[in-house]
C-alpha cells in the first residue's frame, strides 16, 4: 500500500501540467451565509457587491501544487508561490472566476474555461483551467482538484492568424452555407436532379438561397470597399451591396455547389453603401474539412474597377480611332469577316472627306485634325446608332448598316447636317462625297464594297463637274 501510495504522489508531483489541490470549503460557508440572508440570484448579488468576487478568490486555500506548477510560474519554492498568490490571480482573472462562482452556487461540481494569470516575475500567461471537486469532498468542497495549462502560444498563434485575416489587403469574409446544404438536401428529397432547370422553373429560389447565407465576420478592408462605420452596418445592408448582376453569378455558384465543386471565382459588380458600383473579382471556397455541412466559407472580393477600366481602354483603342471616336479599319475588318461568316444582308455607305490633303498642305495638320473631328460630328449625328461608322484611312469613312436599313435615308440627312456645321465652325468648309450599295444575293462582300466605293467616286466626279472650283483629286 506505501509503494501504491507513493506511486499517487509521484503522478500528481511529476505530471506535465500544472495541479493545484484547493480548498473551497470557505467559498461554500460565504454561500450558506447568503443564502441565510435571503440571496437567490448570485449574479445580481455579485454584480452590486462586486467586491464579494475579490473576497471569496482570498477564501481559497492553496493546499498542494506540483513541479509543473512552480515552473510555469516561476516560483522557487511552494511557500514563494502561496505566499504571492495576489501577485498571480489578479485583474482579468476576476472575470471568469465571477462565471466559476455562479457555477458553484448552481450546484455544479466541475468546470472549464479560459481566462489570464500572472507569473510571479509580472508575465501574463494565457491559461486554460479546469477545476474538479472530488466525489468525497462534495458537501464542504474541501478538497478541489485544479489543472491549469499554459495556452499562451496557442492564443499567440490564433491572435497572429486573427490579425492576419483583419488586416489582410483583401476584402475576406467568412461565411456559413448551412442552410444552403439544407435547402440542397431537401430538394433532392424531393427527386430534384436539375437544379438549373428547377430553378429556371422557379426563379423566386434564388432569393430563398441567398437568404440562407448567414455572415459570421469580415475584415477591415471589407469594411473600407463597401464605405461601411462597422460590421453591422454592412452586414444588415447586404442587400444594397449585393444585387442586380450578382443574381446571375449566385446561381452559377448555386449550380457548382450542388454540383460538388467546393471552388468558385468569378468577375461581377458589387456596389457600395453609399450607392458607387465597382468591379470585384470574387474568389468562393469551402474550407476543407466542411464539405458535409458547408458551415465554413471563406470568400475574398479583390476591387478591379482600375483593371476593368484599363482593359476597356486597351480594347476601346484597338477598335477605335482616337481622334475621332469612330470605329477603326481593325474593327471594320474584323466586322466585314463577321458579316460574311453570317451571310447577313447588310449595306454599306462609303464616306470622303474632299479637300483634306489640300488643307494639310496649305494650313497644316492641325487645321486638317480639326476638319476630321468636324466629320466624325456629322457622321455620328447622321447614322445614331442604327449604323456602324468607321473612320478607316486618313479621309475615308464607311457606313455599315443592318437590318434592312436604307442607305439613302441617311445619305439625305447629310446635306442639312454639314451646312450646320459650316455655320458652327470657321475655317475650311467641310465637303462630302459619298455613295453606296446594298449587298445583293449570294454577292460576295467585297464586291458590295467595291460598288459602293465606285458609287462614293461617281458621287465626287458628279459634283466636280457641277463645281470645278472644288479641288477633283482621289486622296489617300
């Protein structure tokens, strides 16, 4: 029995966390005596009397503590440690020994949480205690077994990850899909295989899904895009960030869920709080680990209005002409291709500037800019946006015109259009010729091209005649 015995000593001295043996029993005499003076609800008591908190910490006795424990603390002996006590249950402690009280009076023999004490050389440590009253001890709670352990690195870890998610330079939230794996379970339930069909059949769904979206936290950065105060500013107007376009991009996200894939991205336009849309980039994913409730999403939203603007310059310059507006020869070659692929019945109405190359050469080149852009002017006014203008040479335009569309109604409206501008602007006087020709059956496109430009240079010859003071030259 000695060996036995000493055996029980050894596990509590030398085991790898640190143990106390307390003594409540005073704790429980303090109680008895509340409950003599009529108190029933500690918590309303404790919260008017807070300093009954402090007096029942200083009625706890410290019988025994192992080696484990005057290591973590950094006491040399157990008379150092008991003696300093003060020194290490202090300041936050009081807040959850309040929550071990209210365990206590509630009749409960165990409990756990989280909380801070203090080395005897002023270190904060991050503890997690559990404290145990043993089966014999239970009616004067003298004998209280406490196991603390130093969880510091564990709170430093998950305070550098936490920090890492706050301040990211990415808008990150973290969302729970559960009730979207819900819904999912109950339609196949029901015999859904389809879900793009069902939902096409009842769109009003797609509502229903998004509802079930609950956002556990975002970031900072989060709350910086959207020009949200604070989190619950913008989690209670998601509906002002997330709508018009971002339907039909739920539902492909909807349809990859159901589907099985556990990573989404794609591009859309969010908008913030104060109403300004912007261009995002949106990458969704299913933390690993959740992919049987979906109760882990973490979606991060990248701003790239200045990309998407970027990008649409770049593609704005290789279809267009910069001095103009107008479309370029690029894209007028690209369209020609298009139109040909489709057979479509299209007309074509070809434009010439007449006296450019006599202005550059008599006034200059800028005088000859300003000539063109008083063109592109005329053309867009005249063609609106039944038509496709090009600008593709130096003084040539084209017309491209669709659906039926009669070239001469446009061509008539010329005349009135360049006398306006000849009234506007002075300097040299803006001048025309054109012609054109509608595509005939089973005709090759080139070859309407070719009649409309012969069309465009009758046109000039015509007018020549009719004004030989006009300059007759066939420019570049």
């Amino acid at each position: 029995m000695p060996i036995q015995v000493e055996h029980y000593k050894s596990l509590f001295e030398y085991a790898p966390i640190s143990l106390w043996e307390e003594d409540y029993s005073g704790i429980k005499l303090f109680f008895d005596q509340l409950r003599e003076r009529g108190v029933i609800d500690l918590n309303e008591h404790l919260t008017r009397h807070p300093e009954d908190v402090e007096a029942c910490m200083t009625r706890i006795k410290v019988t025994r503590v192992n080696l484990k424990t005057l290591e973590m603390f950094g006491a040399s002996s157990v008379e150092e440690l008991t003696e300093n006590l003060g020194k290490i249950f202090r300041d936050e402690m009081r807040h959850h020994f309040h929550t071990e009280l209210l365990a206590l009076w509630n009749g409960d023999t165990s409990w756990s949480g989280e909380g801070i004490n203090y080395t005897l050389q002023n270190e904060p440590l991050n503890i997690r205690l559990r404290w145990q009253i043993l089966p014999e001890c239970c009616e004067m709670w003298e004998c209280v077994m406490v196991a603390i352990e130093d969880i510091t690195l564990l709170k430093k870890a998950e305070k550098r990850f936490q920090n890492l998610f706050t301040y990211a330079p990415i808008s990150l939230w973290e969302e729970d899909y559960r009730g979207i794996r819900e819904m999912f379970d109950t339609l196949r339930a029901q015999g859904i295989t389809d879900l793009k069909t069902h939902l096409l059949r009842n769109p009003e769904l797609v509502n229903q899904f998004m509802s079930k979206i609950a956002v556990t936290d975002v970031n900072l950065k989060t709350l910086e895009l959207y020009g949200a105060e604070s989190k619950d500013a913008l989690l209670s107007n998601l509906d002002r960030v997330f709508r018009d376009e971002m339907g039909k991009h739920f539902i492909g996200e909807l349809l990859d869920m159901w589907s099985g894939k556990t990573i989404y991205d794609h591009e859309g336009i969010n908008y913030s709080l104060s109403g300004e849309p912007f261009n995002i980039h949106l990458d969704w994913r299913l933390m690993p680990g959740h992919e049987e409730d979906f109760s882990w999403v973490l979606v991060a939203i990248q701003d790239i209005t200045a990309r998407k603007k970027a990008e649409d310059y770049m593609r704005y310059l290789g279809t267009h002409d910069v001095m103009t507006g107008l479309y370029n020869r690029a894209f007028f070659e690209d369209e020609i291709l298009q139109l040909a692929a489709h057979g479509s019945e299209v007309s074509f109405v070809m434009i010439d500037l007449d006296g450019l190359k006599q202005i550059n050469d008599t006034l200059g080149h800028q005088a000859g800019d300003n000539l063109i852009r008083r063109a592109a002017e005329v053309l867009k006014t005249a063609f609106t946006d039944k038509a496709t203008v090009a600008r593709i040479g130096g003084d040539e335009f084209v017309a491209i015109l669709k659906n039926q569309e009669s070239p001469q109604e446009f061509i008539d409206r010329m005349p009135a259009l360049i006398a306006l501008n000849n009234r506007y602007y002075q300097g040299p006087e803006l001048r025309f010729s054109m012609g054109s020709a509608t595509r005939k059956t089973n005709e090759a496109l080139e070859k309407t091209l070719i009649r409309a430009d012969e069309a465009m240079y009758r046109n000039k010859e015509s007018r020549y005649r009719n004004n030989p003071a006009h300059e007759r030259r066939r420019e570049e």
